[in-house]
C-alpha cells in the first residue's frame, strides 16, 4: 500500500483489489486531506509523484494556510 506524501499515512486505492493503483489516479488522503497523483512505469513500482495539499496547494509550492496550521507561522525560521 502506498502512503500519503504529506502526512505518511496509508492510501487505498479506488479499485477492489488491493495494492492495484492505476497510472494518474488521484487519491485523497483520509488523514490530511492531500490529494496524491499515483505514477505507474514499466521500471518502478507504482509511487506518489505529487500531491496537492488540502488548500490546492501543489507539493512544490508552500502553502501559507499549511504552515499556520503546522504552527509554525507564516515565513518564519524554525530552530
């Protein structure tokens, strides 16, 4: 089973048989909401490859709303 980028916990996919994940699913995360873009090729195990967070936000961007709800302020160094 894979796991969420975001948060680490388990995804399921949509279809019945387990493990079976299909190339540009797009799943969400029961935990943090994420949406996780499932990536499938002839050389790997099906994998996330983005995801988007719960505000829209996509994995290569930060996300304000994130970080706030992280505690960890806006643009703030975290030592």
């Amino acid at each position: 089973m894979l796991d969420c980028e975001l948060c680490g916990l388990a995804i399921a996919s949509s279809h019945l048989e387990p493990g079976w994940y299909q190339d540009g699913e797009e799943i969400e995360c029961g935990g943090c909401r994420a949406i996780n873009h499932i990536s499938c090729d002839e050389e790997s195990d099906p994998y996330v490859s983005s995801f988007d967070c719960r505000h829209g936000k996509h994995s290569d961007e930060a996300c304000d709303l994130c970080e706030i709800e992280e505690g960890g302020g806006v643009g703030e160094v975290a030592t």
